[in-house]
C-alpha cells in the first residue's frame, strides 16, 4: 500500500467533524488479509483511536465527519457499530434457546439502539447541512474563552489586593472548590437524568416512523441451524414489537447489519448505500 499523500492527511479544523465531540464507533468490512493496511489508514486518514480488527473487519473511533471518511482506499464498506459481543451461545438440544439469544441482541439493551440511531441521523444531517470544508466554530471552544478572560479578570482583581487579605483569599479559594465540587456533581446528576429523558424522547420520536429492512451473514454454528432469512425474521419481527418500526425490504429509511458466527456477534448501520463508498448516501425517510 502506497504511502498516504499530503492531502489526505487527518481532517483539518476546517472539515465537519462527526456530532460527537468524543467521536463515534465505527467498524469497515475489508478483504482478508489487508485488514493491517486498512488500520493504517483510519490511523493516518482519520486520526483514529481504539483500532483494532479481526478477520475482514477493522474497529475504530473517530471524529472525522463523513467526507473525509468517504477517502478511504482500503476499506469496502463503513459502518456504525452498534454492537460487538462473544458469539451466541448454541444450544444443540432446544432450538428456541437460541432464538432468545437472537433476540437479546436487541431487548438485552434497546437504549443503545435509540443511541445509534441517533447518531447514524445526526451524522446525516451534519453531511447535508454543511458543505465540505466548512463548519461551525465548536461551543466548546467558545465557553473555554470564557472561561479563560474570566479567570484572568479575577488574578488581575487579586494582584490589586492588599496583602493583609491573604487569609481571606485562601478562606475564598476553599469555598470556590467546594463551590465547583457541588456544581459538577449537580451538572452529573443534570445530565444524567436529561440523558434519560431525551432517550426517552427518542424512542417515542421514532415509533412508528422510521422504516428498515435487515441483512444477514451466518456461518459456523449458527449457520447450521437457522438460514439467514430466519435470522433476519427473528430480528426484525423484535425491532417492530420493541420501538414499533416498520419493515420496507425494497426503500427502507434504515439498514440493519448483522453477522453471527463461531468469534463474535457484530451489529451494525450502514454509513453508505452499497460498498466501494459509493457518494449516495441511504435515504433519511420521514425521521
């Protein structure tokens, strides 16, 4: 593999970065045996953290928005993981104890269903609200400014301070630590609970309003007993009856990826239409 050229370097200030400050989890299908040149790339490319793969697959974090993620060379298809876990557990005498493996790939834990899928629309958004080169200036970066003439008018206040008053400046000192600690253990607890609630919000936001269709790959034992169609089944028949989606197999608003073997149980969504990271994006539908 050729060395990375200038120009496709890690995503400037200037490129839209993915709406996670923190970034997102990803995983890209690859042909095998070049699964260490593809995370070479996302290292390079993308400046991605937390990398790592197994057999025809690489697992990263990054932040870097969809645009520059749509450069890279060795990958087939990107994905937003959802979900990574030991394989399911078979079960040679009870066909149905498997099937409620299956299944608790989604009830085991729907809130991070509702987080992908927030996710997987924020990062649609973001691609089609701002051009490429292009982004807003971080409110984080903001508030650190702030913050920081905030911190300077107060050390010119104290310079100007007799000395005499020392005392009362550590007196101060310690109430305003105690200060921070009671105001970020209240902005925990805040977010937290408005975590839950916007959760919340989400799954009522998406009943009954976003369409899917599910895709399966099974092999080793799992592949043995149920056919990926019966798979796909399962599944879907959970998403409707767990956050009231619909399935649309022919012009779905969202794609569900799955693949269960011998290793692992790997979930995912979908970035892009089809391989090669073809620019069509999948349609937003009516979220």
């Amino acid at each position: 593999m050729a060395a990375l050229e200038p120009e496709e370097r890690p995503p400037s200030s200037g490129e839209p970065l993915s709406p996670l400050q923190t970034g997102a989890r990803y995983f890209c299908t690859v042909g095998r045996g070049l699964e260490s040149f593809l995370t070479r790339e996302v290292q390079a490319r993308l400046a991605a953290t937390e990398v790592e793969y197994i057999s025809g697959k690489v697992f990263f974090t990054t932040n870097s928005g969809l645009t520059i993620m749509k450069q890279l060379k060795s990958a087939e298809r990107l994905f937003l993981l959802l979900k990574r876990q030991s394989p399911l557990i078979i079960s040679s005498g009870s066909k149905g104890k498997t099937l409620n493996e299956i299944q608790r790939l989604i009830t085991g834990d729907p809130r991070c269903w509702i987080r992908a899928v927030s996710i997987w629309k924020s990062l649609l958004e973001l691609e089609e609200k701002l051009p490429s080169g292009v982004s807003k200036p971080p409110k984080r970066k903001t508030e650190e400014n702030e913050n920081i003439i905030t911190k300077k008018f107060k050390i010119e206040q104290t310079l100007m301070m007799p000395e005499d008053t020392e005392c009362q400046l550590e007196k101060q000192k310690d109430d305003s630590i105690q200060e921070k600690k009671d105001l970020i253990t209240e902005k925990e607890i805040f977010q937290e609970e408005k975590s839950k609630n916007d959760e919340e919000k989400e799954v009522e936001h998406h009943q009954d309003k976003l369409t899917f269709r599910v895709s399966c790959r099974c092999s080793g034992k799992v592949g043995k007993i149920f056919t990926t169609e019966e798979v796909g089944r399962v599944i879907g028949t959970t998403l409707i009856k767990e956050f009231g989606w619909k399935a649309d197999l022919r012009n779905p608003s969202l794609e569900i990826f799955v693949h269960l073997n011998d290793t692992y149980s790997v979930v995912g969504i979908p970035i892009f239409s089809s391989t090669c990271f073809l620019p069509t994006l999948l349609p937003l539908g009516p979220l």
